[in-house]
C-alpha cells in the first residue's frame, strides 16, 4: 500500500485524490489544505458573491465525500516545508508541527495574486481575489457602483466582463504591455499605474501615475502572481519563473515527488496558460501515470 499526499484543494488536488481512490482503495491518500473548506469551484465564486448560487453549490463534493471514501483530507493545515531525503512533509495544524510520512508527493498548491508595494495597498475595500474568503470579504464592498481593477491578463478581462455585465462601473488599468482583447464593452480602459490608495478608514480612491484621482468603491490588484511554494525552499527542487518544473509524467527532478495544476509547467513550455478545464484533464492523465506505473 502507497502512502500518497497531496498538498493542495485545488482543482488538480482534488481531482488526483478522487480519481486515484475511485482506482485504488487501498492507498493511503492525505489531502492538505491551508483553507477552511471543501474543494471548491473557483469560476463561479462571482456568481456567489452576487447571490446567484448558494455556498454548497461551489463545492466539489458534499461535506462526508472525503470521510466516506476514507480520504484524510486536512483543513485548515498549513505546510511549512518537505524534506525529500526522508520523505516527510512537515505541517502545521494551529499551534500544533504535525508531520506526514510519504511515497509519493504531490504538489497542487497553485499560485496566488499579491498586492504591490503601494501606500494604502493594505486598506478595507482593497482585494486579492485568491480565495473564497476574499470574495466573502468583497461582498459588501460592491454594494457601491464603482470597481477598479488593476491587470492585464486573462483573469483581469474576464472578472472586468463579469463586473460590467452585473451592472458594475468597471475601470481596468492596465499597462500596456499587451493587447486587449476588444470589445471590452462597458469597461472604462485606462492604460496606467496605481501609484497610490487613498482613503481614510478604507480605499476611496486611487492615485494613477500621472497624478489623477478616481474614486472607487473597491480597489482589485490582479497584476502579479507568485507560487505558494514557500515550503519547497531548500527541498531541491527545480524552479523557473516561480513555477515547479515537470516532465512529460508530471514529475519532478526529485524521485516520487510531482506537481500539477497552476503551479507546474513543463520545461519546455513555462508561459503556457492553463484553463480549469486543462488543469482536470492533467490530474486525471497524472492520476491515471501513477495507477499504471
């Protein structure tokens, strides 16, 4: 019998541990999460913001999924480190060092936006939107019309198209580094830097490099992303753009230790974007590696 962890809820997390238990009941398979609750479906975290759907249809599975199919799911347990040689991944459940022997790792833990190194970045009514809680946590603030979000990517559109169209007053700034994709219809585009957060007990405006003043209800930063993989340094191994390189079985330069989902790229292809969809399809291709090998 196999003792299997997987660190990360994720889609790719979640996916791997339901596919390899539906194959195999024998394994050991621990699934570790640092948030409060089941593996949940990120796309349609808007839809609950703005009461579209209720909280237990985000999630993946109902609440006794993981009991039921004898899967040790952890939450919320924060991994602060791994150590290859002994195969031991060190966690930390509260105030309590909880440790988990493995024989193979799995390494899901996706990536996160941060906030940049602005005044005001850490006001009320400023968001990275990385998690359910962040969203709870916007909620009340799009009671007012206007939202601005900083950003220039496929994440940034989509959340500004999702705004507009739930009637919001949406300001993208974006540097111009890359085109937008047109239309972006009712999205005010503004082609700048936040240099500034202004407000006095939470963000009521923005200050843009060239000195402008906007005011907003809700300021969304979108811009940079990092890896939560604090807990791999010094592990060995291998890293590039702040993502965990893999082979073509999604393995890692460390024996029994693989990455998928957000946080992997293959070695040849570290700008590849992945979609929800994609993301599945390679935990149940690396769930499917693992059985046969």
């Amino acid at each position: 019998m196999s003792r299997i962890v997987i660190i990360g809820a994720s889609a790719a997390g979640h996916t791997l541990a339901a596919k390899l238990r539906e194959a195999n009941k024998d394994n050991s398979i621990t699934l570790i999460t640092e948030e409060s609750y089941l593996a949940y479906d990120r796309r349609m975290l808007l839809d609950f913001v703005f009461g579209l759907i209720k909280e237990k249809e985000l999630y993946l599975c109902d609440k006794d999924y993981y009991r039921d199919n004898n899967i040790n799911f952890l939450s919320p347990v924060k991994v602060t480190g791994l150590n290859p040689q002994k195969k031991i991944v060190y966690c930390r459940d509260n105030e309590k060092s909880v440790n988990f022997n493995y024989d193979i790792l799995i390494i899901c833990s996706g990536r996160r936006f941060i906030l940049p190194q602005i005044e005001g970045a850490r006001k009320p009514g400023v968001f990275n939107l990385n998690s359910l809680d962040d969203y709870k946590e916007l909620a009340p603030y799009l009671i007012g019309d206007t939202v601005c979000l900083a950003g220039n990517n496929k994440f940034s559109w989509d959340m500004a198209r999702a705004l507009a169209v739930r009637k919001k007053e949406v300001k993208l700034i974006a540097v111009a580094e890359n085109p937008i994709p047109q239309p972006l219809e009712g999205i005010e585009v503004i082609n700048s830097q936040i240099t500034e957060v202004i407000g006095e007990s939470q963000a009521q405006a923005i200050r843009l490099k060239e000195g402008k003043l906007i005011g907003v209800a809700a300021v969304i930063f979108a811009e940079e992303l990092k890896s939560n993989a604090e807990f791999v340094k010094g592990a060995g191994l291998d890293i590039s753009s702040d993502y965990i390189l893999v082979d073509n079985r999604m393995q890692t330069n460390i024996p029994d230790v693989y990455a998928c989902g957000q946080i992997a790229r293959y070695k040849d292809s570290i700008n590849e974007e992945k979609s929800w969809n994609g993301i599945i399809q390679e935990a149940q291709s690396l769930a499917e590696t693992l059985l046969t090998s």
